[in-house]
C-alpha cells in the first residue's frame, strides 16, 4: 500500500506532473552542462580552447595528418605539413621540418608530449604512404602540471588552504560554541546585546576587517602568516557557531544534562558525554560554514599575504579579470574544488539537521 | 548531598562558580577575541577613512567617493542585484524543495545533483561562466548546435541591467542548493499532523502549503534570508571575475578596486577604508529594517489568526 502509493504521483500524466517532470529535467541539465564544459576545458590543449563550438566532453587524444612536401630541384629539402583535427575536417597548423619546432609545437598547443626526433621518425612513412593520419595521446594532466608550474608556490598554496581551514574550524567552533552555550542557557543581563553583537560583526565586510588588520598583524608580526588569515576567516563563523549552537543547546534538554551530574559524573564528563555527541550536527555545520570560508576567500589573503598565499588566491591570480590560459586557471579550479566537494558531502546531513531543528522552535 | 533532586544549585555548585559569572566566564574568550580583532580594526579603519596621506584629518575620502559617478551606479547596482537575485533565488528554491520533499524514484539522485554546486568555490564558479560566457565559450557553441541563434551573442559586453540579471543567474546557480536545504530541511521535520489536519479539514493541496508549511516554515526562512542579503550584498568576485574592474560597479567591488587596481596612489587605500564604513553602514541599517519589518509582519500575521 505505502509503495504504491510512493510512486503513483509519477504514474499519473497529470499536467502538473508533466511540468515537475519538465521543470526538473531543466535544473538538472543547467546544473550538470555547465560543469561538463568545465572539466572539458580544464583537460583542452591550447587548440582545443581555441575552438568553436567547443565540444562537450574532454578528448584525450588528438589526431593530425601530415603531408610530406619534397622540392625537386634540392634532394635535401624535406618538409612536413602538419594539420590538426578539429571537428570532422583537418585544420592546417604549421609546416616545418626542425625537430624542435614540432615538438614545442606539439606541447605548447596540443599538449603532446613526446621528443621531436620521435615525431620525425613517425613521419617518415609520409614519404613513402603519402598524406598519414597520426593519432597521438594528450598529456591529461598537462593543464594540471602547466598550473602548479606557472603558480609560485602552487604546492604550497595548497597545503596553506588546507592548514588555514583547519585553523578557522578550531577558533571558530571552540569560541563560538562556549558562546552559544552561554546564550542558550544562561539568563543573563544583556544576552539580547550580545545576540545583537554577533550580528552586527556578520555585517562588516570582511573586506574592511583585512585592511586595517594588515597594521595589527605587523605590530604582531603575523603579516603574511597563516595564523593571520585564520583569525580573519574566524570573525564571521565564531558568530555562525555560536548562533547555530546555541539554537541546539536550547533544544536539548537540561534535565538530561542534571541526570547524568546526579549519577556522578562532572561537569565535564556530562559534557563531553552528553552534550558534546548531541550538539554534533550543529558543530559539524559550522565547520563546514567556516570551512568554506577560509577555503574560498580571495580578497582577505590578496590583501594579508605576500608569499603565503591560498589556492583560491593561486587561481584567482591564475585568471585575474582576463582571459588567456584560462584551461590552467581551470585546472587549478577543479583541485580547488575537489576537497570542498568531498567535504560538503560529509557535512551535507548535518545541515540538513541543523536547519530543521531550528525550523521547529 | 540531601538535596539530591533539586539538581539545579548541584550544577552550579560543583564548582562553585555563580550563575552570574558563569555565561560571562563562556563568552569571554569571543569577546575579547572581538574585541581585539574586529573593533580595533573597526576603530583603526574608521580613523584610517577620515585622514589623508600625511596623517591629518580630512573628510576628503568620503567626498571623493560621493563625488565619483561610480559610487551612486554602485548602491544601485548592489541594491538591484540583492533584491533581484534572493526573490529569485527564494522562489525557485521553494519550489524545487516542494518537489524534491515528494515521494518518488529518483528523489535522492536529484538532490544530490542539486546540492553539487554548494561546493563550488567561487573562483571556479567564475571560472565556468566565463568560459561559456566568451563569445567561443560553451553558451554560444550550445545555442549555434540546437540552431536556436545563428550569431554569436556577445554576453561578456553585457551592461546595465542584462549584466545584473546574468551575475543573478550566476549567482542563483551556486547559491540555491544551500537555500533549497534549509528549506527542505524545515519541510521534512515538519509535523505531517499539521498537513492532515487540513486534508481532514478539506483544505486544497495548494492551501495547505500556503496557510500550513510556509507560515512553519517562516522563523528559519527569515533569518537564513538575512544572512543571504548580507552576502548578496558583498558580493564582488564574480563580477570583477566575470566582467573585469569597473564594468559594473558594486559596493564591495569598489573596495578591492580601490585595494587592487590603483594600489600606488595613497589616497586609494584611505578611499577604500572610507568605502568600508560607508558598505558596512548600509548593510547595518538595510538589515535592521528587514529584521524589525519582518519581526512586525509575524506578530501582525498572528494576530489575524487570533
């Protein structure tokens, strides 16, 4: 009975049921296509940024035809012309005849990798077959490599990223939540000020933070530290934290918290055995707000750091507000986005919880 | 230990601290993390906003900046972009939590399709729309192959108010999957009584979402649509992203155009300190009128229920 009743609403070609069905298929498609073209261009060569109408999905292999050019009047004249696939027809590229030359042609625009003495080698049966179609496997990774390369501290950024999240999860979710908890269990004088406060700091630009925080953390000779960006990426989220858990803290019940102090425990057992495991979806949600915000600053660390900087900041740097190698900017963007996907979807469940506790009071 | 039962002084007294103190002793370290990370710099930038390059006092940032004809197209272009951009997003959004809050096969694949862009950060989110916002990039290589447009389109030209509502697109994109969440959220911990009070009471399905889930639903919509304003608001990244410094002005964007395009002239960081308090102003008051319009409008709704 439940069952049937589960899927009868799609069984049913009802006018409204068409629509759902339309209108889901839209948000779908405008979700997945734009992130479809994204990896493509993330694994394109140069050529293949270059072209129009882009495909869809990435290639890894490029193939060319290369046509043996001979001048009659001198034997020693040899020459190949090298034209490259692009969509069903082949589009010329270069001629040369210098080893060099095809190679760096060869990784700088198709992102093949291979020594130019090998290329020569392979086009000698042109000599003899005449016109060749060649295929040759892409580098995939060679947007990937061509970023951390072109990046200054690429690597480094990255283990940065990581470490400044991680710092922006500890300050945030252990002030934040001793703050919640007084909020939602103390009745003091000026709670309502406080709420307020936590507030207001959410309101300031971060923007406007970094500037002049940049003299505080000379005089503290934190400029350009990873400690420095943390404490800026901190000021929003210890405000999150403690409005998130101090919602928690007021749905759980005290008595529960009393009962296990009347079988002895401490306040501290009690807490970290009661309250802590209850309070869990709501710190696993603030650090995934805090999380996202030390991970997808830019402005903060342009401004703070000189050397140390973050990946967000590599990449933003990678593209800037122009153009060109923008399959490297790309590439770095998709090891940008790998672990916040990873990491949402672990804390996904917990927001779920969060918000729902908080819908009921 | 007679007074077993009445366990409330038993809290408190185990270590002795009052109760007075106590919430005091919790807050302390937030506040004096406040205190010395967000008002200093507050105070330090608000000085910083009303001195010139040799240190004297001047309210000559703030006239620059009233003067420049960016700064009013900026407010404008911000307030049209937080008004546009979260009506949008908080419609679509409640529709699609309204679907996807049904019963049905693929329900679970759906969600987790929408929730993948929440995690795309914002650089790369950039990154995608720029790559099909070219005049090569992938929108128009879609719209050549379906034949629906036989000319390029050249989006990134895009100004005025077509420019808003394509940074709203962009925007939308990677803002709803977080704002369909609460929603659903709210929707999925709702008490189904509610919902079958009304069908008993012969209420429509379309009533029952109106009168029923929207108005429950309420308390976690308004503050999670505050926080939503207060980021529309600063929001710059995409803009200076996708269409490049001082195509389309907004609030925060000025700032980092201050900061990161003319950083040689020492009057342009002063500028972006007096932009800072100027931004911070706006969005305090913007959200205090939201809050006190929004508190009124559930006591007055409850009030007719009476």
């Amino acid at each position: 009975m439940q069952n049937k009743k589960k899927y009868a609403f799609l069984k049913k070609l009802t006018p409204l049921n068409v629509l759902i069905v339309l209108f889901m298929a839209m948000v779908v498609l405008s979700i997945i296509v734009p992130l479809l073209y994204f990896v493509t261009v993330a694994f394109s060569s140069v050529n293949e940024i270059s072209q129009f109408p882009m495909k869809m999905f990435p290639s890894f292999n490029v193939e060319v035809q290369v046509t043996y050019i001979s001048d009659p009047e001198d034997p020693n004249f040899t020459k190949y012309r090298v034209q490259v696939k692009e969509g069903d027809s082949f589009e010329p590229a270069f001629t040369s005849r210098n080893s060099l030359e095809i190679e760096e042609y060869f990784e700088r625009y198709l992102s093949v990798r291979k020594s130019g003495d090998e290329f020569l080698e392979d086009f000698e049966v042109t000599k003899t077959q005449g016109t060749t179609v060649f295929k040759y496997a892409k580098d995939p990774w060679y947007n990937f490599k061509a970023f951390f390369n072109l990046t200054v501290n690429g690597v480094q950024s990255l283990v940065n990223s990581i470490l400044v999240s991680l710092m922006t999860i500890l300050i945030s979710v252990s002030l934040g939540s001793c703050a919640g908890y007084a909020i939602a269990r103390y009745k003091f004088k000026g709670r309502e000020k406080v709420n307020m406060m936590l507030l207001i700091v959410r309101m300031f630009p971060i923007v406007a933070i970094s500037l002049p925080m940049a003299i505080l953390l000379i005089r503290f000779n934190l400029f350009d530290s990873l400690i420095g960006l943390a404490i800026i990426y901190s000021i929003p989220n210890i405000a999150l934290t403690s409005w998130i858990t101090s919602g928690i803290f007021s749905g759980i019940n005290p008595e529960l918290e009393e009962a296990s102090c009347v079988f002895g425990a401490s306040k501290v057992q009690t807490f970290f055995k009661i309250t802590l495991p209850m309070t869990f979806p709501a710190i696993a949600a603030s650090s995934m707000y805090a999380f996202s915000t030390a991970w997808n600053d830019t402005i903060t660390a342009l401004i703070l750091t000189n050397r140390n900087s973050t990946l967000a900041l590599a990449v933003y740097k990678a593209i800037g507000s122009g153009t060109s190698d923008i399959q490297f900017a790309a590439a770095g963007s998709i090891i940008l986005i790998l672990p916040a996907l990873v990491f949402t979807f672990i804390m996904r469940k917990y927001i779920n919880q969060m918000w729902g506790a908080s819908a009921i009071k | 230990m007679e007074k077993v039962f009445d366990s409330k002084p038993l809290l408190k007294k185990r270590k002795g601290v009052s109760k007075k103190v106590m919430p005091w002793l919790l807050l302390a370290p937030s506040i004096v993390f406040y205190l010395l990370f967000w008002l200093f710099p507050v105070i330090a930038g608000t000085y910083e906003s009303f001195t010139d390059a040799e240190g004297h006092f001047t309210f000559m940032n703030y006239v620059y900046i009233f003067r420049d004809a960016e700064f009013g197209t900026a407010i404008l272009n911000t307030a049209l972009f937080v008004v546009i951009s979260v009506l949008v997003q908080y419609v679509l959004a409640m529709i699609l939590a309204l679907i996807l809050n049904m019963k049905f096969k693929f329900n679970k694949l759906l969600l987790f399709i929408v929730m993948i862009p929440m995690a795309i950060t914002p650089t790369a989110v950039a990154i995608i729309w720029k790559t099909g916002l070219r005049e090569t990039g992938w929108i128009n290589s879609i719209l050549t192959a379906m034949s629906i447009s036989q000319d390029t389109i050249a989006w990134l030209e895009a100004d005025g108010l077509s420019a808003i509502l394509m940074l709203v697109s962009i925007d939308t994109w990677t803002v709803l999957p977080s704002t369909v969440i609460i929603i659903l959220a709210g929707l999925q911990n709702l008490n189904n009584e509610f919902k079958e009070a009304g069908a008993i009471f012969g209420a429509s399905k379309w009533q029952i979402t109106k009168d029923i889930v929207i108005p429950i639903l309420k308390p976690s919509i308004i503050t999670s649509l505050l926080l939503r304003m207060i980021a529309a608001a600063q929001m710059w990244v995409l803009v200076v992203m996708v269409l490049g410094y001082n195509a389309l002005p907004f609030m925060v964007e000025r700032i980092a155009y201050y900061v990161e395009f003319v950083p040689n002239a020492p009057n342009a960081e002063k500028m972006a300190y007096a932009m800072s308090i100027i931004v911070a102003i706006i969005v305090f008051i913007t959200s205090v009128i939201y809050y006190k319009v929004a508190k009124r409008n559930s006591v007055m709704e409850a009030n007719d229920a009476e």
